[in-house]
C-alpha cells in the first residue's frame, strides 16, 4: 500500500483554516454585496480555445489540459510532438483566472446584462507553475470588475473597495499603490519611442528591486540611448506628496494629450471629492504591471511593510477585453485580491478575531442513557437558537471526554449526571477560566456561551 | 472569430442563481456546524492513484484525468491503447467524490485528529458522464460524515441535520427512507445464498420501476430458485407503521443474529427518545442503494411527490473506508445533499425566500457632479450599515437611469437633484408601490429599505 498523497503545489486545508479563509471570504464578499457588485460563477473547464493564447507563450504552456474521456489512441498517432499531442487528444483546460472566463460570460450573455455589469467572483484557479513559498497550482482568486462604463467613479469605487476591505481586516499599514497606464504611454512618446513602452515599462518596474543603476543597465541593453535613459531618470526622480508629483507631471508632460489626460484621470480619482478613503492610494511612478491589455488606472496593494510579501491584489482598466471574443468597444476596470498571500499576511500579523476560529461552544458529556435523553433534548433547544453544540457520542469515562473538549478547544462543557437529573438542573463548566456552575434546566438556553 | 462557448455539461452562473444556490449552501452550512461538524476543503486535483480503482470499472471510466505539463511526446509512444497511452501521460486527476479525498485526509492526518471526527465538506466534482437533465460534468457535492465512532447516536444526528435543512427551506412533503444492509444480508442469508447479496438487493432496488413481477423475473435471471424468490416476495410484502414493519422483521429474522442487530440498530434510530423528527424516517425495505461499502443504516431522500425527481439526497454506514488508505478498523457514516438537484426543487416549488434574491436595495440617480458628490457621501452610510447601494455612474437622462434600476430589479431610487441639494433633503421613491417621498439627508441613514 503506498502511503497516500497530494499533489505538488495544491493544499488540504482543515477545519481551523477554512474558517479563517472564510472570515477573509466573507469580509471581501460583504464588502462587493454593500457596492452593488453581483456574483458570478464560471465553470472550471472551459474550452481549451477560450483560453489558448490569451496569457502569452509561457501562460499557455502553465494551462492544465483535461484527458479527452474515451478513445484517444488514434487520434495521437497524428502528433509529432508533445504540444500537437496534446491538441489532439485534449479539448478543455482548467481555467487560468477569472478574468478571460468573465470576458466569455459576457460576450455570451451581452443581450440579457443590464450594463454597466459590476460583478464579483471567487473562485479557484489552476496554473502549472513551479510550486514555491506562496505559489501554489490552484489558489483562489477574487475579482471585481465593471464592464460596460467610462466613468472613473468605477476606478474610485474600486479602490474604495480596497480601502473598506482592508480597513475591516484591520490590516494597518498597508498600501494602496496607483498608476495610469497613459502616464507610461506618455513618457515613451517623450522620448520618441512609443513603440517601445512596454520594454521601458518592464525595466522600470523593476527600480524597487535592482535599483537606478540597474534599471538604467536594463534600458540600455533594451537599446535605449543615453539621452533616452536621461528622460526617463528625471521622471523617475520625481516625488513628494500626491499633488506635489501631479503638478511636476503637468510640467513634464505639458505637450502630451496622452500625459494630460492621464494626470486628469488620477487627479479625479484622488481628488474629486467623492471618495474618503482610510488609506490614501500613494501615486507611484514605476508602478507598471505586467498584463498588457491594461490602459488606464493600474493599482497594487502591497501588505505592510513589517511583512515580507509581494503584492496582495492589483488591477486596472482595460479598454477593450470583450474584444478577444467578438465584442469589441467594451471598456472595463477591475481589481483582484490575492487571498491566500493575505491569509499569510493576517496569520503572520495575527489579525484574526476569535470569532474568525469559533466551531463547537457547549459539548454535553454522555453519562448514561437517561442522562444523555435529557442532555440530547437540551442540546438541541441550544442548536436552535443557533448554539453550536454537540453530545459526547458514547458514555465514556469523565476524562476521554474532557480530552475531547480540550482537543477541539471546545469553551463550555455541560454536565448532565444522575444528580443533576434528579434535581432538573445542569452544571456548566467555562474550561477557560475554569469556573462552573448549576443552573435549572430551563435556564441553559439563556446562557451567553461567548 | 469563433462564437464563445463552454465545455457540454458545465454550466455558468449568472447572479440570481449564485443567491439561490448560495441560499442553499448556507442553510446547509449552518446546520451542519451547529451540529457541531467541522469544515474541509480538499483539493480539486488528486493522485490519480489515489481515485482509481475506487469507483468500480465504470467509474474509472468517467474520472477526468488532466495532462502532465511539458514533455509527453517520447513516454506516449510506449502506449499500446487509449487506456494505457492514459496512464503514461498523466498523473493527476479531478476529485470524483468527496468521500476518497476524505479518507485519504483522514488517513494522513490520523495523528493530530480528535476522533470522533465530524467534518463536512461542500466543494464541487467532476464526472464524464453523457450529459442529461439534472446530470452535469460539474457539480457540488455537500457531505457530512463521522469517523472514529460506532455510536448509532451519529445516525440519529445525520437523520436529525436532514430533517432541519429540509424543514428549513421549507421542503414540505419531502421523505427520509431508511433500511439497514445487515437486515438485507439477513434476507440473502436466509435464502441460504448469502453470496447473491448484491444480486438480491440490486434486483429489489428496482421494486419501485418495474414492479413485482418485473424483480421477480431479473432475480430468475440472476440464477434464483422459485423458492429463494417465494422467501424474497415474502420479505417485500412486509408492510405498515415503522412498528409494525419491526415487528415482523423480528419474526422474519427471529433466528437470524445478523437480522436482529439490523432490526435493533434501526429501533434506535427511530425509537430511542433522542431525536423528535419533523419529519419521521420511514423504514423502506426495497431501499438498497449502489455503492458497496455501506454495512449499516443506508438512507435516501426522496423529493415531495409533486416534483418529478430522484433521489436529493443519501447516505449511510461504512465500516471500513480509510482501510483503502492503509488504516482499517476505522468506522464512518454519513450523509450528502444533492444541491443541484435541491435546487430544482426549490425551484418548481418556488420555495426560494426573497430574501435569498436581494441584491442592491437603493440606486441613487446621478443628477450632476454637485448633486452626485452629495449623493455618495450619502450612498457610502448606507453601505457602511450594511446596505447594499449604488450610484449610477454617469449623468445620463433620468429614462437610462431608471431603466437601469429596473432591469436589476432594484427597489428603491434615492433622488439628489438640485433642489434637494439646496435643501439639504433628499427623495426616496419605492419602485414597489410608486410612493415617492422627500425627508431630510440626515434621515437617509433611518429608513428601512425592506
């Protein structure tokens, strides 16, 4: 018999931590409810062609391919390779994110969708990657997008969102940072190569890690000119408070319809008047992201500095998705967050309430068949009221019982014996300070067993 | 451009169906933990060992197996045939139950679980099954079982979580059938044929479908004698109260050990003063149920007559699940709702509370930027007391407004227009009723938006 299993990357969680994933679940979810955002759930096949090619070369070689149920052979005699034999004999995959399945949901669904279409979704998600520390090949994702508006409220209520979450979570420090898109776009045209954003981007997202000097190293084997690495240093140099680094952006881009616009847009979202946040979001120049399809806002939150740990959730407006699938003219604004690097974040922080841990609260001890008819009928009067409890299954000794208790870090233990039936009362034990009383029977359902 | 589609089988859920269905899992949910059960989440994907060989040579069939990433060309040219090249180039597969996944956790995590252990476990699985009506390739399964104890008080709980959740989403009519395997051993053994067992019980399963005649003719088949078949018609025509029914199964069984402990066990389960039913099991002799490894209680829920449906729900004793996993000895039992299938119920019955169909209670219009700033301060009160609000996100005509409202089938419209403004008032219209009334902003935040 081999000793059993699971595969690499993926995870049991057990009762203590669903419940705090839950907590963190519910509090997200809540807070997309309270905006009017709406639930939807995606199946987690979808066709292989839905997919291919929507997350680059790399991205498609992560997608997890499903075995074609039933007679295969032939159809791979074609192949002469491993990606033609996996074509041949595989014709749906695990979804990849939320994102793509969403666009597809609502290309199919266009007519019947009140737009704008502000929906929520939480559902795992299965990628091929090297299992490491935080990297796992399923994980949970959760989206809220808007599809189908302009208006920047979306990009304010979003981070709103954001800041309304975290703030719950009690997560202090953290840090919501914002970028736009056009910014970027803006500074390529002022050097004169727009055609190359995306390699100036790339290496500029890296200043945190590699620093000024190898960013510039970085922009010069990219094949960018001395006075080119100039422009953008001096951009890069920027700073001081949100206002401050809007009016040098002014300056900068002064000639840029494309840079004005952008400074427009986060001007709007920081200071238009609508928004109270907790947290203000920290303009960040070199803030870039790596999917392409993004073209306005770009956000990343990022845990509190105590913590090491890359970004817990970012998003962005994408001007065109639906597009991939034959509805073009549809923009979109969203954001996503990374549940299961904030459950490392709140562990390591210890931000879980007690009630986020809470299971049983009263476990009755089974003292004999008559005692445990009386204590079953008390119990479940408890269950109705919404009390989770439970009767020791069998009338083992006294301290089996209690180890049980103790085990599952059950509170309260409600002792109904020989006496105690006699008399029509029940000893109730607090195993936390230690402290136990006799009350009449009638009288348990009135106990706080907080 | 090809029209976007998903996998044959699958399904998207669109918002109203989420809150439904999410209705569903909650009442379940809740049950389960004040029951005092305890969540588990198993991954999606398990060893492919870990599931083949537990289903039966159909089932093996029906598991989707998902493709090793990278390099498979070279090991598939040792394959022969589908079933072989299979099993070269892959190793993982997805969850089929939720049950093998459930003891090979028990299996692994035997040294740190506090036996009994209750959990449930409410994830979606997978099976390549022809599509039909009510049959899908992915579905959720929600289980409760109990490993560790033999106690018949865990039956009389799971009988117990069944008769509240259905009493709960107010299932009226619905029916809990019952039946032992030892007292369906009892009957094989007193045909003297102990060995046709499952021929026997396969073939009475069948009782409600084709009739008396039509069982009588399969057991010929199956090789019994006119006179094993007398015994069995004997035994089928056992009918009345759940008394009376024991009662003449102690005669039937009178020298019978095997018949008279599954007469006991489900005496206690229907007579022991533990548990007052809303709705009382009823003993169903024919009741047989596929899967072999039950070997005590064995339980089925039947719809309400008005709806055309099977079974929604079943379950029963096992005495040796984790056995498959190295670690015999181990005693379980438990229960499964059919969700899918509960909610087409709820649905012809139209048993779905509104409550379990509200999403945003108030839009507010978007009268102007002035008004609008006004307004989302006010919006974000109400969010911030738990009611679900928007703002339109443009200053669109009144006309787009409202028919955004009503499309999403929202009940109220907050007006902040200019006058409004200027007054320090806002209007609140019931879409419901058309009542339309101004109080003051401050007010807002007092009004019940039921």
């Amino acid at each position: 018999m081999i000793k059993p299993s699971i595969p690499k990357g993926t995870r049991d969680f057990g009762p203590v931590v669903v419940r705090k994933r839950n907590y963190i679940f519910q509090t997200i979810r809540d807070t997309f409810e309270v905006f009017g955002f709406q639930p939807l759930e995606t199946p987690s096949m979808e066709n292989l062609s839905t997919l291919t090619g929507k997350y680059g070369e790399e991205g498609d070689k992560l997608i997890f391919k499903i075995l074609d149920n039933g007679e295969i052979y032939e159809r791979a005699q074609q192949a002469k390779d491993s990606r033609e034999l996996a074509s041949l004999i595989s014709e749906k995959a695990l979804r990849y994110d939320l994102t793509i399945p969403f666009a597809r949901y609502v290309v199919m669904n266009q007519h019947e969708l009140a737009l704008p279409f502000k929906r929520y979704q939480m559902q795992p998600v299965w990628r091929g990657d090297r299992p490491a520390k935080g990297r796992y090949r399923e994980f949970y994702q959760c989206d809220a997008d808007v599809v189908g508006s302009n208006s920047l409220l979306n990009e304010t209520e979003l981070l709103l969102i954001y800041d309304t979450v975290f703030t719950k979570l009690g997560m202090h420090g953290y840090e919501l940072r914002i970028n736009n898109r056009k910014i970027l776009a803006a500074l390529a045209e002022l050097v004169g190569k727009p055609e190359m954003m995306t390699d100036i981007t790339i290496s500029i997202d890296k200043l945190d890690k590699i620093g000024m000097e190898g960013v510039k190293g970085e922009l010069q084997e990219r094949g960018l000119t001395d006075a080119d690495i100039a422009i953008i240093e001096n951009f890069l140099q920027i700073s001081g408070d949100n206002a401050s680094v809007l009016q040098q952006l002014r300056e900068l881009f002064a000639n840029s319809a494309t840079g004005q616009k952008g400074i427009e847009e986060l001007d709007f979202i920081l200071h238009a008047g609508y928004a109270s946040y907790n947290t203000t979001p920290v303009l960040d120049l070199t803030l870039a992201r790596g999917l392409n399809y993004y073209t306005g806002l770009i956000v990343e939150v990022k845990a509190p500095a105590s913590v090491k740990m890359g970004s817990i959730g970012g998003g962005g407006r994408y001007d065109d998705l639906t597009g991939l699938f034959g509805l073009p003219g549809i923009s979109g604004v969203g954001i996503s967050f990374g549940v299961d690097r904030i459950y490392d974040v709140m562990e390591e922080l210890q931000l879980f309430p007690d009630a986020a841990q809470q299971s049983t609260r009263v476990l009755f001890l089974n003292l004999g068949e008559a005692c445990a008819r009386k204590a079953f009928e008390l119990m479940m009067q408890l269950r109705a009221k919404g009390i989770a409890a439970e009767l020791f299954h069998e009338n083992a000794k006294m301290d089996k019982q209690m180890k049980y208790a103790n085990k599952r870090g059950i509170p309260y233990v409600a002792i109904m014996g020989e006496s105690e039936l006699q008399e029509n009362v029940i000893s109730v034990k607090n195993l936390v300070n230690g402290q136990q009383e006799k009350i009449s029977a009638a009288a348990l359902i009135d106990v706080d067993f907080q």
